[in-house]
C-alpha cells in the first residue's frame, strides 16, 4: 500500500482549514479482497496520520517538551480489536434536512444527533461541520469535498464502518464530541479513502 499523496484532493482540503477529519487516500496493486484489504487499509491510514501527528508535534512542541522532560503522546493501537460493519454509499454520504434553528441558536435537523457518551459514531456529515468550534461549513462545502474525494459518484463505492476502540487516537472524541471511521474503495480508482475524525473540547 502507498498513500497517493499527489492525489488533487490534498490540495483541495486545504481550503477546509478547520476540517478536524483525517484523510488518507491509498492506492494497492495488491488483488482487492474486500474486508481484508479495507482493514489493512485502516491501518495503513492510522500509522499515516499517527506520523503525521507526530511530524507536528516534533515541529512545534520540540522545545517545549525539552525543556519540561515530557515525552511526545503515546500513541497506540491494537488493529486486532477493529471490527466493521458493510454500509452503503448512501448512507456515508447522507445528509440531513436542516429545520431551522433553536432558541440558542443551534441548528435543528430531521434526525437525532449522535451521542458519544452512549457508544453512537458521529455521521460523516456530522463530523465535517458541526465541529468543536463553528467551522462555518455546512451541506455545500460537504458536497464540494466528496465530489473530489469520490469523483466517480458514490454509486460504485465500497464502504464499511470501523469500530474506535482500538488505538488512543480516537480516546479524545470517545469523551465528548465523538469519533468516526470508515474506508471506502473505490472500484474505478482502485484507491482506497480512509476517514477519520476524533476530537474532544
């Protein structure tokens, strides 16, 4: 596996700034083998962005940890504990009506929001806009998103939704705000998206 990062979406999500998702996109000229292939391709995703984190924190915290003596986070995972469940393209892709707002200014949808606190997986909408902090993004910028990352539609795509028990990564949003996984293969591409989202206040 290798992650295609001269694919036009990394660029693209650049623009999105305050986008708390984490996107791996992964070619393999291994023969696809349906859930295998797609968890091999979380855990490629996860070691990617577990590099990524730390490349960030070397660059911005390197001082700082030398002069209190604290270690870098100690990331972890178990891949063995990460199990799934096959959803659709439609599903993934949902998005919801948006009724208005309440008298403290949320948005009010035609769904119950997720709750983490009970064991609920944030929706991939959910996860692209109603971010810790408003990100001001809403149903436009999420089309505009998916419509690079899956240019072919999502007709053909394959999806599967991954449990977050497996790796400290996703401990922040199990606290709050939630946490989210899924790969998608997309058959026309042969790529792999993986996408992640874990955050706290």
């Amino acid at each position: 596996m290798r992650e295609l990062i001269n694919d036009p979406f990394y660029e693209m999500i650049k623009n999105y700034p305050d986008c708390l998702i984490d996107y791996c996109l992964i070619g393999d000229a291994a023969l696809y083998q349906g859930y295998r292939s797609h968890k091999d391709a979380v855990l490629f995703a996860m070691l990617k962005v577990i590099e990524r984190y730390i490349e960030r924190q070397l660059r911005s915290e390197l001082e700082y940890r030398r002069k209190i003596g604290d270690e870098p986070f100690p990331w972890n995972l178990d891949i063995g504990k990460a199990s799934a469940a096959q959803i659709t393209s439609s599903e993934l892709l949902h998005l919801p009506e948006i009724l208005g707002k309440d008298r403290n200014g949320n948005t009010v949808y035609d769904c119950k929001l997720p709750d983490p606190l009970e064991g609920d997986q944030i929706p991939y909408w959910y996860a692209f806009w109603e971010t810790l902090h408003t990100s001001g993004y809403g149903p436009d910028e999420f089309r505009r998103v998916n419509a690079v990352l899956f240019p072919g539609g999502g007709e053909n795509l394959e999806v599967w939704q991954w449990t977050t028990d497996w790796s400290n990564y996703f401990e922040a949003g199990h606290e709050w705000w939630g946490t989210a996984c899924w790969s998608v293969y997309d058959p026309d591409l042969k790529r792999y998206a993986v996408i992640m989202a874990s955050a706290t206040d």
